[in-house]
C-alpha cells in the first residue's frame, strides 16, 4: 500500500521523533497488519526504511517494534494467533536484539510472500 507523499513526510517525521529512525532514513514502503506476541494482536503500520522493519501500532501507536535488516538472521512463514489454517497467515521474523539475544517477532500482513522476499533481500538471508 502506496502511501502518498504527505503521509510519508508526515509519518517519517513522527519515527524521526520517535527515535525509530535516524536523520538519513526514509521509507521505502508501507503495509497495514498486525503484530502478534503470544496470542495477543495489535493492528497497525507496518514501515519498510532503507535499513529497518518497523511497526507501530496499538492505541496512540503504544507499541512498537524496530528491527534493522543487518540484525535478521532467519525468515519464514508462520501460523498466527494460535489458530490451525491451511495456508501461513503471517511472516516469522528472527533477529538478534541490541543485548545479542535472539528474538522473534510474528507479523500477519497481506501479500506476506511478497514481503518474505523483499526482507530477504534486504536482509541478505
């Protein structure tokens, strides 16, 4: 989903203030979904910058999770929400946190093969 040029300005200035991102980092793309944590679902704003995977969501954008590509050390696709579908409904991110311990994140977003191949690239897994 195309944000326009606005919303881009606008958002990138709000993760600027938020310290998700530094002065020479932009979007590059943007997608709605939600991040799961155990069985608890928060919708949001999923960002794709030149260096990072972003996500801000919740009330008054309360959670939020920034994740550089260089730091993804796996990616696959994962069941969501602890419900059994057919097919993946989300995106299982692995990486290392700024402690050196590992960590997953699950995102649930559309066209999540899609985005599986961008991060993959960007991430040179």
């Amino acid at each position: 989903m195309a944000l326009s040029e606005q919303k881009k300005q606008e958002w990138e200035e709000t993760l600027r203030k938020s310290e998700l991102i530094g002065e020479s980092d932009t979007i590059v793309d943007h997608t709605q979904g939600d991040f799961w944590e155990l069985l608890s679902q928060t919708r949001g704003n999923f960002f794709f910058t030149e260096t990072q995977l972003i996500f801000v969501g919740g009330l008054l954008g309360a959670t939020t999770l920034n994740i550089p590509f260089n730091k993804i050390t796996k990616l696959s696709l994962c069941n969501v929400g602890g419900i059994i579908p057919v097919m993946p409904t989300g995106l299982k991110v692995t990486y290392t946190d700024e402690k050196g311990k590992t960590r997953t994140a699950k995102c649930s977003v559309l066209k999540r093969k899609v985005w599986l191949e961008y991060i993959k690239n960007k991430a040179n897994i």
